[in-house]
C-alpha cells in the first residue's frame, strides 16, 4: 500500500502531507486514519507508548470517546528527507461541558510508501471558556480553506 505524497518531501509535499493527517484526524474516524500508519508503527502519544494499527484504533477511540467536538489545525514546523514536524492546536470539550485547547508537537517518520512509521507527540491542555474558541467549522470534518491556519493564529 502507498500513501503518497512519499519521501523525499518538498516544503509543498510535507505541507500537504500534514493537512491530509489534519483531515483525517478531524474525521474522527479511528480505522480511517491507521491506515496512514505501517501496521508495526510505534508511537508516544504524552506518557503512552504503544505499537500498531489495531493500537492506534484503540487510543483513537478511546481519544474521542472523552474529546467532544474536536477540531484540529496542523500547522508544518520542518521537514528533511523522511521526518517532518508540525505544531499543533485542537480545541474540545469533556462530558461536562468545560472546553480545552490542547498544544502541542509532532515528529513523523515515513516509511518509502509514505505510511508514517514513527509518530511522537508532546501535548499540553488548557481550559477555556466557550466564548474562547477559535475553531468553529461543522465537525467531524476536515478544516473549510477559509478557517485560518496556525500561521495565521499564531500560539
């Protein structure tokens, strides 16, 4: 199986890289984003560590069993070869009703049919008020063109 855009990535190639991860990541849809993963990937999600798609669906739907309304914007850091970094945002809500951002990073390591193999993921969470929320577009699904990026809300 292949996931193009593959390795070696161009500044366009790693950008559209991390929005089709964006895209599938504001599906919440656990099957459909393990299948851009190798079926051996590891990965460190905060303090979890673990390896696998059937892992990876898992967490997923664990995940989004506790993050209502989540919606995410990936935002491309750097790039080389095989690995690229993004920053990120997402905004979501708990069973209570208290809204979070979370902030954080991501370091990806692609396989030569571009699956990510590697993912490492350091995320921090804040609580904010509703009236705060920066993400507003009809969720699950992948970000209008016209809700701005990372780049142009900056952290």
């Amino acid at each position: 199986m292949s996931r193009p855009p593959l390795p070696p990535f161009t500044r366009e190639t790693a950008a559209q890289k991390a929005r089709m991860a964006e895209d599938a990541w504001n599906s919440r849809d656990p099957v459909r984003v393990s299948l851009a993963y190798t079926e051996d990937s590891r990965w460190r999600n905060r303090s979890e560590f673990f390896q696998g798609r059937e892992a990876i669906v898992e967490f997923l739907t664990r995940k989004w069993a506790k993050e209502h309304d989540y919606r995410l914007i990936k935002d491309l850091w750097a790039f080389d070869q095989n690995r690229i970094a993004v920053r990120f945002q997402y905004e979501w809500h708990d069973d209570a009703g208290q809204w979070h951002r979370s902030y954080g990073n991501e370091q990806w390591e692609f396989d030569e049919h571009g699956l990510m193999r590697r993912r490492e993921a350091s995320i921090n969470d804040i609580t904010i008020k509703e009236s705060e929320r920066r993400f507003h577009w009809p969720a699950p699904g992948p970000r209008p063109a016209d809700v701005a990026g990372l780049s142009e809300n900056p952290l």
